[in-house]
C-alpha cells in the first residue's frame, strides 16, 4: 500500500512538473466534449477526454499488473 501511494505521489508530481508541455496535447478540448457558454456562466464537462484518460490508465495499471 506504501508503495502504491507513493507511485502516485510522484505521478501527480511529474505532471504537475510537466504541465506546461502536457497542456499544448489539446486534452480537453476533444470533439465530445460538452461546452455549454452564456452570458456571465460557464459549463465544461470533458466527457470523451474522462474517457480517453480513463481507457490510457486501465491500459497502464494493466501492463503493470503484469
């Protein structure tokens, strides 16, 4: 358990570290994603981004598994 937090600690440190460069890929702004824009109010919600993000970490914890 240990070892698994502090993998993730440093996953979230590395792309903290390499945000500047990891924000240029367009994640987050993909087709189907839903933004809905008026006056004075903002809704965002990444939907086909969640995906992408989630079908690449079950890609990674399963080659880890291994």
């Amino acid at each position: 358990m240990q070892r698994t937090l502090i993998l993730i600690g440093l996953l979230i440190l590395a792309a903290g570290l390499l945000w500047p460069w990891i924000s240029r890929l367009g994640l987050g702004r993909l087709p189907g994603d839903i933004i809905i824009q008026r006056e004075g109010f903002t809704f965002y919600f990444p939907i086909t981004t969640m995906i992408l993000v989630s079908v690449v970490l079950t890609i990674v914890f399963w080659l880890f598994r291994k």
